[in-house]
C-alpha cells in the first residue's frame, strides 16, 4: 500500500489539498486529477470521498488511503482536484444529508442517504468490487465524473 497519508480536509468553494508522507523508499510523483461530483442531494450537506488503491482495502473500515470531506457552498455540483501516485485508484463517496458525520443504513445494511462510486457503478444487491470501480491514474489532465446516487 502506499505510504501516503493525507489529513482530513473540510474543504470550501476553493479547495487546497496538503499532503505529507512517513520518510521512505521514494513514491512515484503524483498525478494531478480532479473529481466531479454532480447530482448532489443537498447544496450544504458534506460529501465524503474516500480514495482506494487496492482491492484488499476497497470499502473496509479505514481502507482509505485518503478521505476529502468538501462542502458543497450552495452549489449541486463539487469540483475537487486532488493529487495521486500513478496506479489503480477508485473512489467511494457518500454525502451526510442530515450532518451526522455518519452513513445512515436501514436495518439490511443498505444506506439510506446519498452514495456513488467511480464509474458510476450502482451496485443492486451487494457492495461492488474494486474491479468496478478502478480507474487507471498515469498521466496528467484525468478528470473523474461521478453522478451521486439518491438514496
């Protein structure tokens, strides 16, 4: 797994993304990509992405190589750049509608407020696989679209 570690941002209309790392074998450089999150339930509730790198982690309790919290400002579409080593990547999103800082799920487990992942994957009976979801990260420029799913 990479050896990334990123802080948890709340990020506003314009967001900035730090980024600090353990000491160690040096990593790829980063690749500028940027993620748009269109369909948003609320213009004020926070979207939640959660960036993935391998299938091993994908969905698991602090899988996450890097977690971005952004605040929509009144708008139903989120822009946000981010920089990540080249490689396989995908993204898991959620958008807290009732500011709970947690993913509301009925009494089967499925959530019950807005979620969507990176290719636009919408799983019908069970959580996807990384596979899905991956996208490929090596050259400058990608932009990720991902419509959020309601409910």
């Amino acid at each position: 797994m990479t050896a990334l570690l990123l802080p948890l941002l709340l990020f506003q209309a314009a967001p900035v993304i730090t980024a600090s790392a353990h000491p160690g074998p040096a990593r790829p450089a980063a690749v500028p990509v940027t993620v748009v999150v269109s369909a948003l339930a609320s213009t004020q509730s926070v979207v939640k992405l959660n960036f993935y790198n391998t299938s091993d982690t994908f969905l698991k309790d602090g899988g996450q190589v890097m977690r971005l919290l952004v605040r929509p400002a009144g708008k139903n579409t989120i822009t946000v750049p981010v920089e990540l080593p080249p490689g396989e990547w995908a993204v898991a999103l959620t958008q807290d509608t009732n500011n709970n800082d947690l993913l509301d799920k009925n009494f089967l487990g499925i959530p019950t407020e807005p979620y969507a992942f990176s290719n636009n994957v919408r799983p019908r009976f069970a959580a996807p696989k990384f596979e899905e979801c991956k996208f490929m990260v090596s050259e400058p420029g990608m932009v990720i679209n991902i419509a959020l799913k309601e409910k």
